[in-house]
C-alpha cells in the first residue's frame, strides 16, 4: 500500500497521555521516581525544579515538596513580617491579612513530618507562637510524624505539635528540655499515638508517670500501644 506523501499526517491519539497526566496518583508515582534519592536536599531541588517546569506536574511536586519539612522555619517565611532583625530571634512584626493566612493555611495543611536535622537552631521569639495558638489549631492538620532524635523544638513549638493527630513519636536524649511539657501533652492525649520511641532515662519517666495499658490511654489499635521503646 502507497502513502501519498502530499497527505497530511494522521492526528495522534493524545487521549491516553491526556488521561494519564489527570491521573493524580499515576503522576505522583512518576514525580516520585524522577526525585527518589536519599538526599534530602537533592529530593527538594528536584521537586521545586519540577513544580516550576510543568502546571501538570506543579500541584504533586508541591505536595511532596512541603510533605517533610525539618522544622516550622519554611512556613513562618510565608507570613508578611516573620524576619529578625540584627541578628536578633526572629519576630512576627506585623498582622497577617486573610490571604496571608489562607497561603499558610494551604501550605500547612501538605505537611505530613516534620524531622529535626543536627544543625544550629534559630531562635524564634514566644510571641510567634502565641499568634500562631491565636489562629487556630492544630496549626498543621495533617502532622502524623515528628522525630527530634538529633536536636529538639521548644515548648512553645512542641505544644504547637501536640495538637496535630501525631501518630509516631521519636525523641532523643535532648528532649529532657522540654520533658514536663511533653509528658504533659501525652498524658492529655495520648490515644493518637500507635509509635512512640524515647531515650531509655525518658522512658522510665514515662512508664512511671503515665499508665500505657490503661483503658483509659488505649490507642484505636487492639494494643494499647503497638510501639513504646527505647534505645
């Protein structure tokens, strides 16, 4: 069979492409392969490199993007007035208009862990935290992990955690700083929690300050707790 080569070329099919880039499960499975590496860093490049390439691929490479976050640093850096000045901790200078918070809302609302790195804290004055409390709670909705093995949050930021459906629990030996407070929320709430893990000189405290196999304390699980070790 001949091909007139003066024809116009037949149309191809774009439905099949078309329906699998409106497949939002289909695109995350592909977003998380082109950025599977062990770098942290790396991984967030790559995402905000995609969200930034293709409107397609934007609104998945966002949500991977801001599902991890190594502290609440990236979220107060999108409310007008978070800054410090000479050096000093950082403040909220300013009132936030409704879309200011809508954005933080937004962005917030993606986070799933949030894990401590082993680096130089930056110091963030109460008063922050304070306005946050003021705008409602749990300021991260979706928060289920938090592992602060190599370096810890304050009160104020761990309060703030506390009132998220935590699932998985991870502290290291320098969550004695905020050890009242801690025992404190677990103890008001402790049923969210399936995994908890803490140093073995927190987890005496623990044992002897809350009753873990109480009714009272039973997690949604069969066990009262499916996890509490300490290492």
């Amino acid at each position: 069979m001949s091909v007139d080569p003066h024809s116009h070329p037949l149309p191809l099919d774009v439905a099949p492409r078309e329906q699998c880039l409106k497949n939002s499960d289909l695109v995350e499975e592909i977003i998380s392969h082109i950025a599977s590496t062990e770098n942290l860093d790396t991984r967030r490049e790559s995402l905000r490199l995609l969200a930034l390439t293709c409107k397609v691929f934007s609104p998945v490479a966002l949500k991977l993007l801001w599902r991890q976050l190594d502290n609440l640093i990236p979220l107060l850096h999108l409310l007008e007035g978070f800054k410090n000045e000479r050096g000093s901790a950082y403040f909220l200078f300013q009132s936030q208009e409704p879309s200011g918070w809508e954005t933080f809302d937004f962005h917030a609302a993606r986070v799933r862990e949030i894990t401590y790195k082993p680096q130089n804290r930056i110091e963030i004055d109460p008063s922050v935290y304070v306005r946050l409390a003021q705008h409602g709670a749990p300021i991260l909705p979706n928060l289920w992990r938090l592992d602060c093995t190599t370096t810890y949050p304050s009160a104020s930021e761990t309060l703030l955690y506390m009132e998220s459906p935590l699932q998985a629990v991870k502290f290291g030996a320098e969550v004695k700083a905020v050890r009242d407070i801690l025992v404190w929320a677990l103890m008001a709430k402790p049923a969210r929690i399936t995994t908890l893990a803490l140093p073995l000189v927190m987890s005496r405290i623990f044992s002897t300050t809350i009753d873990f196999n109480s009714g009272a304390y039973r997690s949604t699980n069969t066990e009262p707790w499916s996890c509490f070790s300490s290492w």
